[in-house]
C-alpha cells in the first residue's frame, strides 16, 4: 500500500512539470476520490502533508481553472476537519481555502464584477450580487457549493472578526442558491450547512433548533447512510445543545456500529467519524456536565 502512496506521489511530482491544468486537475480529482476510499487512517495522515503541497503548487498555478480550485479546495478542507484540532492551524487551512474560494467564484465574471465594486456602495453590491446568483445554474452547483462552504468555514471559525458578520450573509446567499437548485447535492450537504448554522447560532442571531433537527434530518435521508460525518454534526449542534444526553450517546454508537466498507467512495471519512465518535464517548460526562458528581 505504501509503495502505491509513493507511486502515485511521483505520478502527481511527474505532472507538476507538465503545462496542461486539465490534465493536472483530473489528477487531483482522481487521488482526491482515491483518498476517499482509503482504510487506513494513518497512512493517509502521514502521507497526506506531501501531497497537499503538491495540491497547493497546481492550484497556484492554475487560479484560473475551476477544476483545480475546487479540488484544492475539497482536499484541504477534508484533511483539516479530519486531522487539525489546534485552532490555529485550522485558521491557516481555512484562510488559504477562503482565498481559494473566492479566486474560484471570481472566475465568473458577474461574481468578479460584484467583487470588484466599491463596500461603501452597498446598494451597487447588493445589485450585483443578486445578478450574479440569478445567473448561477445547476451546472455551477459543484463549483459554487464548495467554494461557498470553505468560506463559511473560515467565517464560522473566526467570528470575532466584524469581517465575519458582515461576509456570512454572501456566503450564506451562495449556499441558498444551491439549495434553491439542489438541496440534495453532494449527500444533502446544504441541508447539512443549515443543521449546523440552525445549531451552531443562538436565537438572537438566527439559531433554532427545531429548524436544525428537520435540515439534519433531510440531510441523513439524502446521505442514505453512506456519510457518517453527518451524524456527528447532528449529535454535536442538535442533541448537544438540547442537553440530550440519550440521543447524543445514541447516535455515536450507531456510527461506530456501521459497517464502513458498505460505501468504500466514503470508507475514509467514515472511518475518521468513528475514531471520533469514540473519542466522544469517552468525553461524554465532560460534555453533559452535569452528570459530574459533586459528592
């Protein structure tokens, strides 16, 4: 298994020298859907680091392709959710991921011109911002989607910035296109996005967990079970904040009770969700504290 790592590694260092972004991006889509299908967890975190700096190399050099963008894209941002806890190294990938998003949106013109206006003119950006997601079609769904969500992320990870309050409604409005077009897309993934903005927000600031229990439960309905990452953002941004400790403890056991091998295109998230779904467990009296005994 390693020497196939190191063959596909030399493959992509190979490519590097090549002027042909298409061919370049089908690669990296090519290992991005391999990584995937991984089972084995460790062997993909220590291999991993080399290759995202390949990744990061072509989509430098290529800010114009799409297919480049959002394969970088996809990539860091699966690597950081599954292996960077430190907040601050996950602030370096989410802002790297952002940058990446909007060179991706900025491909389109309408999206580059709205870009381009002026903050103090509100009004001429509100303009061109609905120009351009009027003009966003089922065919810009997987561009747009991903580049929409890794900007929330990087909002969503730093909101002490006034920059996030007032960046979270574009990224917002981009996801609500997608899932004006298809709120099935990519397993649910928009239905997934509103469970944890539902869940993640308190009422004042558009939070409300009735909300996050019917988006998450679209979500799993469209996942069919095939990724279990869902069922961890349900326990963690709905049972969690609902202080249900049955629910939260229930739905970690089913994760971990799945058999991962039944959906190989998503047997390495699959595997990662377990790891911490197990790791949950063994922190559940520290999550429902109020279980602690004070005796």
């Amino acid at each position: 298994m390693k020497k196939l790592v190191y063959c596909i590694f030399s493959i992509i260092l190979f490519l590097s020298f090549s002027s042909c972004a298409s061919l370049m991006s089908n690669m990296a889509g090519g290992l991005a859907d391999s990584l995937y299908e991984q089972n084995d967890v460790q062997l993909v975190k220590e291999g991993a680091p080399a290759f995202l700096l390949l990744v990061e190399g072509f989509v430098n050099d290529n800010k114009k392709s799409r297919d480049m963008l959002k394969n970088g894209i996809m990539i860091f941002s699966a690597y950081s959710g599954a292996f960077v806890q430190e907040p601050e190294r996950r602030k370096i990938f989410n802002k790297k991921t952002k940058t990446w998003a909007i060179d991706l949106l900025k491909t389109y013109k309408k999206f580059e011109k709205y870009y381009e206006i002026d903050p103090q003119d509100k009004e001429g950006k509100d303009e061109a911002l609905k120009v351009f997601l009027s003009s966003v079609k089922e065919k810009d769904i997987d561009y747009v989607f991903w580049a929409a969500y890794s900007w929330a992320l990087a909002i969503m990870d730093d909101l002490d910035s006034m920059d996030s309050f007032i960046e979270l409604p574009i990224a917002k409005s981009l996801i609500d296109r997608v899932y004006e077009l298809d709120s099935g897309f990519y397993y649910g993934a928009p239905h997934l996005f509103y469970g944890i903005f539902y869940g993640a927000y308190p009422e004042a600031f558009g939070g409300d967990l009735t909300k996050a229990q019917e988006e998450f439960e679209k979500a799993l309905e469209y996942s069919e079970g095939k990724l279990l990452m869902t069922k961890l953002f349900y326990a963690d941004f709905y049972f969690k904040p609902k202080l249900d400790k049955e629910g939260y403890v229930q739905i970690m056991n089913e994760v971990i009770e799945t058999d991962v091998d039944l959906h190989p295109e998503t047997r390495l998230m699959n595997l990662i969700a377990q790891e911490q779904a197990k790791t949950r467990l063994e922190e559940v009296d520290m999550t429902f504290f109020d279980e602690f005994n004070f005796e």
